[in-house]
C-alpha cells in the first residue's frame, strides 16, 4: 500500500486530527543519503511531522523546518508542502549507536537534547512566518507537541515513529497530529489523554498494519472520528539541472569564467536528493554569456 494521510475531525469538531503511514517515503529518503538507523529514525521523524504540518497548509504554501542540535547527526533539514510532497537530509546521514535503555534508537543521543526546532512558512506574502523553540528532548515528537504549543498556542499531541529493518531499510514509518480546538471540553481532553497513554508506540501501529484511519480510530474512538479527507504523500524534490543553472549563472562572468579555465566543467549536486548535475564546457560558456547579460 502506497503511503498516504489523512486529515479528521473528532469529538463533533472539538478535535482536529491528522495520520500518516511515510514507509515508502522514508525508505526513499534512506535510499538517497544511505543513512544509518539512528540518522534514518531522526530523519524519519521529522519528516513524517513535516508532512502532516504540510497538511495544514493551501495552495502553493510551504513549510521549511530546521532541527539543529548540539548531538553528531548535526541539522536535519525538511522542506514540505501542501500537495503531500516532502523531501529532507541530515548533516551526517553514517550516525548511528547502541539502542537506548527502552530498546530504541537512540535519536535523542543523535540529535542532541540542547538546540532549537525553527519552522518557517512561506504563504506567498513577501514576509515569512518563522516560529522558534528551544529543544525539550530531542526525541522529536515532544520537540513539534511543544512547537506548536508555545509557537502556534495549539494544545496538540504528535506521535512519530520510524523502524529500520537489519539491513537498514524502513521497516514501518508513520505519525499522527491530535490538536485540540478552542473550547475543547475536559471531557474529551481527558478522554484523549487516557487513550494515548494506554496506546502503543505510533511505529508499533504501523508495523501491525494499521492504517492512518485506523491509527485515529484506535486514540480517538472510531464513532468520534470524521475522515475529512485522503491525500497520497512521497518523497519529492524540487531540483533541477536548469536551476542548478541559474545558481551558476547568479555566480557572476568571472566566476564561472574560472570555472571553465580551471576544470573545463561543473558538476552541482542536491543536498535534499543528492541527484548530480554535469555541467560541460560548452554548457558552463553558454550560462557565462547569460550571465554577461
């Protein structure tokens, strides 16, 4: 089954809730940064929070989110929008240690518990909207519930969760966004909070099959959920060789000028896909007369 999210109201439109099944997407993700497990769960979070908060977006809106700890992976980068798109890398993709003491990846120990979570949206106007927060645990999912708390003054819960098979491939990924509307009554608050202490790790659901609507219906009670709607998500990147171009170009005659001297070529590559580009001689004279203007 391909990955894919669904966005809900629950509790007659108290509760406003998202899920997302993201194997396919992070697996895609490990596969082009061969990350190693511990970078591949904190990676995978981030990304899997990235897509929901996406969700919230319209139109051509985007979100760009920043994890940047004082732990050896270093910053984890995320780009997403409102189409289901997502793409993201790590500084160090080779980090990887022991399991913690609960028998999971240590991503607290890779991200570090001191830093900040820093997410800027872009809606089309000319200035961004960017909220900031220190870092509670570095273990992601309480990092974006207190983003959204203290940036967006939403009472939310976020669940993110990612298994990395022995041959460090994605064996499950997937997350939820539980956010609690104004006016939400205790009832409903405590009813909600009981079911996510009673339920298991988000990455457990995953891996028993649940999908996103089932995944809602197992914290929010099935007769309180109202699927709003489904959206395929994957992994996608927005580069390209034209673009690369117009970055060369944007270097100015001289620069490129030594270019062609120099090496007689260019080659540019993507830090979120890591796909190449090769630039030929004749190709890099071609953007210096652009730039020439």
């Amino acid at each position: 089954m391909s990955d894919y999210l669904v966005k809900a109201l629950a509790y007659g439109g108290q509760v406003r809730a998202y899920a997302v099944k993201s194997t396919d997407t992070i697996n895609e993700a490990q596969r082009r940064h061969y990350t190693w497990p511990t970078a591949s769960a904190a990676l995978g979070r981030a990304m899997t929070a990235g897509v929901m908060m996406g969700a919230m977006l319209k139109g051509e809106e985007k979100i760009t989110i920043k994890v940047e700890g004082d732990g050896p992976l270093g910053v984890i980068l995320v780009d997403t929008d409102a189409k289901g798109h997502v793409r993201g890398y790590v500084t160090n993709p080779q980090t990887h240690f022991d399991l913690n003491e609960q028998g999971k990846l240590d991503v607290k120990r890779a991200v570090g518990a001191n830093g900040t979570l820093t997410v800027v949206k872009d809606v089309g106007l000319r200035d961004h909207f960017s909220g900031q927060v220190p870092l509670v645990s570095g273990e992601l999912g309480e990092d974006f519930t207190y983003y959204f708390a203290t940036s967006e003054q939403t009472p939310s819960s976020v669940g993110v969760g990612v298994l990395v098979n022995p041959d460090n491939t994605i064996l499950a990924s997937g997350g939820f966004i539980i956010q609690l509307m104004p006016g939400t009554s205790d009832e409903v608050i405590n009813k909600i909070e009981e079911q996510l202490k009673l339920s298991p790790p988000i990455s457990t659901l995953i891996q028993e099959g649940l999908t996103p609507e089932e995944i809602l219906y197992r914290l929010l009670g099935k007769e309180n959920v109202k699927i709003l709607e489904t959206m395929p998500i994957e992994f996608h990147c927005t580069c390209s060789k034209e673009r690369f171009g117009n970055a060369i170009v944007s270097l100015g005659v001289e620069e490129i000028q030594d270019m062609i001297d120099e090496e007689g070529k260019a080659e540019a590559q993507c830090h979120f896909c890591n796909a190449t580009y090769q630039f030929s001689k004749e190709e890099l004279e071609e953007l210096r007369d652009v730039a020439k203007g």
